[in-house]
C-alpha cells in the first residue's frame, strides 16, 4: 500500500485484534484448523499475528499512528446457525456499532502510537511475559508476510489483467 501511494506514512491505521490471543503462544501458517476447536485456535493465533503486525508496522513506520483495538465480543453475523448456544450468543453479544466504538476513539483521539486499546479497560499495557510482546515471533511473521507479498506483487506486476 505504501508502495502504490494507496497509503501514507502518516496515516492512522487500526488493527482489530482480540483478547482471544492470550490463548495461544504462537502465529504459523503450518497449523489445522478442520474442527471447531481447530477453528478457535486458528483464530485465536490470527489475533496474534495482527498485534505482531500492528508492532512491527509501528516499528518501522514510526510516522504512522498504528492501534490495536480489542472491540468487545462483537455480533459481527460470523455465527450464523440456529442452534440454541448460538441463539443465545447472538443476544448476549455486543450490536456492532457499540463494537465500532474502541477503532472509532483510536481514528479520532489522541492515542498512544503501537498501544493496545481494549472496549471496556482502554490502554492496556502488556506484561513482557504476554505472548504478544515476544518480539523474535513478531520479527519472523513480519518477515515471512513480507516475502509472501512481494512474491505476489512480483507476480502481478507483469499480468496484464492485474488491477492496483
């Protein structure tokens, strides 16, 4: 995105992450997730990622204003069975404009660059022990994803039917 002029380096840029992350220790792509605990756990390190991300991106872009937003348990429509657990789930969960509410306060506030902002304690500050502040992790997934993205970009960049 910087690359293309799609994003500028002193934009606001909000992360939505999870304090499901907390249930895991690391961020792979070599990892099952064909049952509904894989599943969980598989989103559970998606979250993860998204604050080594955010971090790294922080990091790197020191111009930038980078949040991570830990909206609430949001009724975003992902469940969407009839069973009664998830009939109830549907009722107890936040309406998604109360869920908007944390990323909205990080786009238009005074923030802390890299903070890790949650619905209802606001700037949390993590622990060195957290799984989110192991910063080697961190380091290889930002490269990794880098390597992934340029491969593709290299790709595209000489397809004809590719659009920026």
């Amino acid at each position: 995105l910087l690359n293309d002029g799609l994003l500028e380096t002193s934009a606001r840029v909000v992360i939505v992450t999870g304090d499901i992350y907390i249930t895991t220790s690391d961020c792979t792509r070599d990892f099952s997730y064909k049952t509904i605990i894989g599943a969980t756990k598989a989103y559970s390190r998606s979250k993860l990622g998204n604050i080594w991300i955010g971090q790294a991106l922080q990091e790197r872009y020191p111009e930038m204003i980078v949040t991570l937003v830990h909206p609430g348990v949001v009724n975003s429509g992902l469940m969407m069975g009839d069973s009664p657990v998830e009939q109830v789930m549907k009722k107890i969960l936040l309406p998604t404009p109360l869920g908007a509410q944390t990323s909205l306060f990080c786009v238009t506030q005074t923030v802390v660059p890299g903070g890790y902002y949650h619905n209802t304690r606001g700037l949390v500050h993590l622990q060195s022990s957290d799984p989110a502040m192991n910063r080697k992790r961190q380091s290889e997934l930002w490269e990794e994803c880098q390597a992934i993205t340029n491969s593709y970009a290299a790709q595209h960049a000489t397809d004809p039917q590719h659009e920026t």
